[in-house]
C-alpha cells in the first residue's frame, strides 16, 4: 500500500473530534483510508462522517475544505496522505 498526499488540516474542533481539511491534490470519499501525520500526529483511519458548509456529503474534490471525523487530536498544519493501493 501506498500513499498519496491530498491536503492539509486547517481547524480542529476537540469537542466534537471533527478536522477541517483543505484537499489540493485529489478528492476524498467517505470509506476511503486517510493517514493524519504532524508533529505530534501519526495515526491511519477509515472515513467514515465528511461534512461540507454544515451537510454531510459522500465525497469532496481537490480545491473544496471538508469536515472529516477523527479518531485522535490532530493540528493546524498536519499532512493528510490518502492510502491507495500500489
């Protein structure tokens, strides 16, 4: 498996465990593999919730800022890697 760089974090929401993510390099669909990685960040995950303007959508295309459910804290900044089959 590899990966592919599709965006970065731009907000965290603690409460609700919600990352904002800017997609610049490909599009992201609910079911699809994410790897979160910063500085203190390192983890993989299914996606399973994605929200666009306060609606849930099934996917998100580079150039859009989407809302992605997340298992752990990430930061401003941290790298989003799509895993994608080699």
């Amino acid at each position: 498996m590899g990966e592919r760089f599709i965006g970065t974090v731009t907000h965290f929401y603690k409460a609700p465990g919600v990352a904002v993510v800017q997609l610049v390099e490909d599009g992201l669909a609910v079911g699809d593999e994410v790897h979160f990685v910063g500085h203190t960040s390192d983890f993989t995950e299914r996606v399973t919730s994605l929200e666009m303007e306060h609606g849930k959508v099934d996917h998100a295309s580079a150039g859009e800022e989407v809302a992605v459910k997340v298992i752990a804290r990430v930061r401003q900044h941290d790298r989003v890697l799509k895993v994608v089959p080699d």
